[in-house]
C-alpha cells in the first residue's frame, strides 16, 4: 500500500545525535514542521553505506537550506552507530557526519515504511520525503546493490517546494530555476510546445 500522502509513521528510538550524545529521538517532534528526509540503510560496518551517509553528511548544508532535516535509520544498535561515527573513515568508518542515525534494533521502524526484507532482518534502501505537514510527499525504494542519488533527494524537495509556492506542477527533468508548467490542459499543450523537443 502506497504511503504517499499518508502521515509519516510516526517513531521514538535512541539516537546517535550530531554532537554524539545518545538520547531518544521522536521523529515528529524532531521535524517540528520542517521538511524531513528519513533514509533507512541495511547496516553499520557494511559497503554502500558509508558512501550514502557521508554523501547525505557532505550535503547537509543544501539541506538545511531548504529547512530539511535528515534522519538515517538502520536495525543496529545506538552502540554500534556510535562506534561507526568514531571510526575514521580510512579505517571503515563515516567519521562524525552531521545527522542523527536511528537504532532500529527492534524493526518496527523499518516494517512501518514497508522497507524491512523478513529473511534477511534487514531494511532496504529507502528515503522518504515529508513535507511540512508531516505527510510523505515522494519515496523511493532501492535494492541493496543499489546506491542511491542524494543529489535527487535534493531535487525532490526544491520540486515540493516549487509547487507548493507557486500552485504549478514539475516536469519531466525539472531542475530549480526551471519554468513549471499550469496543471491544466493549457497549461500541458503550452508547457511542451516550448520544450517537448529538449524532454
């Protein structure tokens, strides 16, 4: 069942902060009305990991100029997040990224996004987008191989916001900066007339 447009589960765990104090963290009050981008990731000490995260740590500053706040999730204990942010990156760690990491250890986070593979105990790659009014506006889901794009998870939230400013839908390929289109029959027919060669 799609969570799009639904409320975002909502969820209290401990949590390995930015400053790495351990404390527990409820998700909705965390977001306070900020955007919020929650990623689940399958485990600490593994391969495409610690390029997602230090990849969503790089940009932190992008996001936080959108008012988003950024919350990884996986099924590790709040001990083996914290020993993960105090190893250093040449060594397999992620060095200390500038979000909170969520211990997970009982599931119920992960089978409330639908992201948790039964067999393996493990969540997939999935990002979620919130919007303001804590409802999950964009979701994509990635098999484990697969590392996903942050830079797209950007994309997404300068696209909810473009259209939540100006009542106009995103195209194909939208970037911030580019012209939207009116979400009506004119507003299709004048949109590509000027652009469907370049889609």
């Amino acid at each position: 069942m799609s969570l799009i447009n639904k409320q975002a589960p909502d969820f209290t765990a401990q949590a390995v902060m930015e400053n790495d104090e351990i404390k527990s963290l409820n998700l909705h009050d965390y977001l306070k009305g900020d955007y919020g981008l929650v990623f689940f990731y399958p485990l600490d000490f593994t391969f495409v990991c610690p390029s997602e995260i230090i990849a969503f740590s790089n940009r932190m500053d992008k996001f936080k100029a959108l008012g988003c706040k950024v919350i990884g999730v996986s099924v590790d204990s709040q001990f083996s997040h914290y020993a993960w942010r105090n190893t250093p990156v040449e060594k397999g760690g992620i060095g200390k990224i500038n979000f909170p990491l969520v211990a997970d250890i009982t599931k119920s986070i992960a089978k409330d996004y639908d992201v948790l593979i039964e067999g393996a105990g493990v969540a997939l790659r999935g990002s979620f987008l919130i919007d303001k009014a804590g409802k999950i506006r964009h979701y994509v889901i990635n098999d484990l191989p697969l590392g996903r794009n942050v830079d797209e998870s950007l994309r997404m939230i300068e696209a909810l916001q473009f259209t939540e400013e100006h009542g106009e839908v995103c195209p194909a390929g939208w970037n911030k900066g580019d012209e939207g289109m009116k979400p009506s029959a004119e507003g299709v027919a004048s949109y590509l007339e000027g652009h469907a060669s370049a889609l």
